[in-house]
C-alpha cells in the first residue's frame, strides 16, 4: 500500500485532502460512512488539540451524496456532543447533514480479541469507517495517531480496563480486531511537549497524512515527527512504506517530548501499566493551581521538598522502606490504598482542586 502526504493549511485542507486520497486511489466501499475523528471535552481552536473541522469537511465534500456519522466517545466523564458544539463539529454537520453520534451511548455489538470480546459500536459493521487522528505527542503512549484513536471507540469501561491490561498489548490488540478503511492524520497544527494535553505546544506542520493501512500511516507519522520506533512502542514498525506526494526528508521535524515532570516533586510514584492520563494531567493541574499563590507556594515547597509526601498513580507499585506519609490518586488505586493503609483521594479522574487541599 501506499501514503499520502501533503502540504496543507486549514483554508487549504478540502482540497488537500481530496489530492491526498486521489494519491492512493481511495474509494469508499460502503454507502454511509462513520467518521472518527480525535476530539477533547474543549480546547480553543488552533492549538493543536484536536482534528480540525476543515479536514473532515474535505471528507464530506470528498464523500458528497453519502450518509454521514461522525462519531467521538468522549473521555470518561465528559460529553461529546458538548465537545462537538464547542470545537465546530456542530455547524459543520449542520451544514453538510452529516449525524453526530455520542459513541457512549450508541448500539454496540461484541467483537472477539486478543483478551475476550470488545462491544464496540455497531457503526463499524454497517458504515464505511475513517479514523481521523490529530498528530500529537503523549506522555504515556509516546504519540497519539490513527492507533491510539480508535480506543474513543471503547466504553467507558473498556478505556479504563485498556490501562490495566497494558496500554501498548491493548492498542495493538485492538487494531488486530479492527481497522479502518482509511486512516487520515491531521498534521497541519501538531502538538508536542507535554501532549496530549492543551499545556502542550502547538507546532506549524502544515501536512495532511493518508492510506489505507493505518499501521503504514502510523509509522509515516512517527517518522515525521523525528521519533524513534522506540518511542511508540504500540507502533509495529514497518521497515520501508511506500510514500507519494511531499518527501519525509522535506517536511520531517523534530518534535519535542519534554514532561516537566511535576514542578519538581519528589517521589511520584506511577503503575505504567494501568494509570492514565487522566490522573497525570489532575495532578498536575492540581500542582500548578498551588504555584498561583504565595500559600501555595510556600505548601508546595513543604510538601514537595521538605516533607516527604509519597504520590501514588494506578494500582500499585512498590514503593521504598523509607517512604514518608503515601497519597494514592484515582480509584485505579483504591484496592491498593486499602491493602496498605494508605490514604485515597477517588475519581476517575480525581478532581485537581481535591488534589491540592489534601496535599
């Protein structure tokens, strides 16, 4: 199979796109479509946060005449259909009559895997599927492209169980059971450092990457942003795939993946395998709102620096004999917190300003 890549900016993008798939020959297979594209709860525009509307209006100009979903499943807790109004996908719809479904809530049907049985979205059995990622770093899975995307396909308690059993098993695991017929990742506002989060940076690509197998696509992506297959190990790498339109060596950059850490508090303790962005990203919202005050400051400096606070994320991990007074965050942790004595602030996320009154 083959990859498109080409130059794009968001005025530019429909018709980017439509060169980018005649490039690899696409053509749907099925009368009604399902768009997945990658969206958060909010976020401004422009940041690089989310797939932006422009490229799945290429998509529904490029499709024009079939019945049209676009579908998102929010992160646990948040709604999508609130997230479709505030980043554009609303109007868009509205304009084309395109249908916006809440993957939380539509018809599913169970799918055989690796670990057992998914219930995925029946959309995927009757529709033409389109995975339109948002290229973007990510503090846990090293990049979140076409791969990392469809676990928006999941339940709410499916995403949580994809932590436990291992991310890097499970994504990997889920592309086996489904893939899409075509895999399209939105690079014209990229997103590096401290992804996927809006207090990561925007970066000025300026691409739209396309094909048919997501994995290639993926591996195009991984390679454009300067990263080593080492550094998105849910990837399979791919030795050579073919590419046409702009060369890799013309528009490759390195994206930066610098986590700050936590402000430089000591002892974060974190189970890899089944804590989630989610808790990272409360703890260290929770962190930054103390750095706002003089209180604070002065809280975080005993805590962090002086006094020995040990934070736990996810199930458990071994912690040193040493260890001063232990927090466990999230209700990943509760059964460990339990075991131990330790104390627990719940959610799935914990709410941040929680978090900061009982550091």
């Amino acid at each position: 199979m083959t990859v498109a890549i080409v130059r794009s900016d968001e005025d530019q993008a429909a018709d980017a796109l439509a060169r980018a798939l005649d490039m690899i020959q696409y053509k749907p297979t099925r009368d009604a479509v399902f768009i997945k594209p990658n969206l958060p709860d909010y976020a401004p525009p422009g940041i690089g946060l989310y797939t932006d509307p422009a490229v799945v209006e290429g998509l529904l100009r490029y499709l024009a005449g079939r019945p049209v979903v676009i579908g998102e499943g929010a992160i646990v807790g948040r709604s999508a259909m609130e997230a479709f109004k505030r980043t554009g996908y609303a109007e868009l719809a509205a304009r084309y009559g395109a249908q916006l479904v809440d993957l939380n809530d539509t018809p599913r049907v169970d799918v055989e895997w690796e670990l057992g049985k998914l219930k995925l979205p029946a959309l995927l059995q009757t529709h033409e599927y389109i995975n339109v990622a948002k290229m973007k770093t990510h503090v846990q899975t090293g990049v979140t492209l076409g791969m990392k995307n469809q676990k928006g396909l999941l339940t709410a308690a499916d995403k949580k169980r994809f932590h436990k059993w291992g991310l890097t098993r499970s994504i990997m695991a889920l592309a086996h059971a489904i893939s899409p017929r075509l895999t399209v990742v939105d690079g014209i506002v990229a997103l590096e450092g401290l992804g996927p989060w809006r207090f990561g940076a925007p970066v000025d690509m300026g691409v739209l990457v396309a094909g048919a197998d997501m994995v290639e696509v993926d591996n195009v992506c991984v390679d454009l942003m300067g990263f080593s297959h080492h550094h998105a190990p849910h990837i399979p790498l791919l030795e050579h795939v073919a590419t046409v339109g702009v060369p890799v060596s013309e528009v490759r950059r390195r994206f930066q993946m610098d986590f700050p850490g936590y402000f430089r508090f000591r002892n974060v303790y974190e189970h890899l395998s089944d804590s989630c962005s989610g808790c990272n990203a409360a703890l260290y919202l929770a962190f930054r709102s103390l750095r706002k005050s003089r209180w604070g400051r002065l809280r975080f400096l005993w805590n962090g620096q002086l006094r020995r606070t040990d934070i736990v994320l996810g199930s458990g991990v071994a912690l040193p004999p040493e260890r001063g007074r232990v927090l466990c965050l999230g209700d990943c942790a509760a059964a460990y917190a339990e075991k131990l004595g330790f104390r627990l602030i719940r959610g799935c996320p914990p709410d941040p300003a929680d978090i900061a009154r009982r550091l």
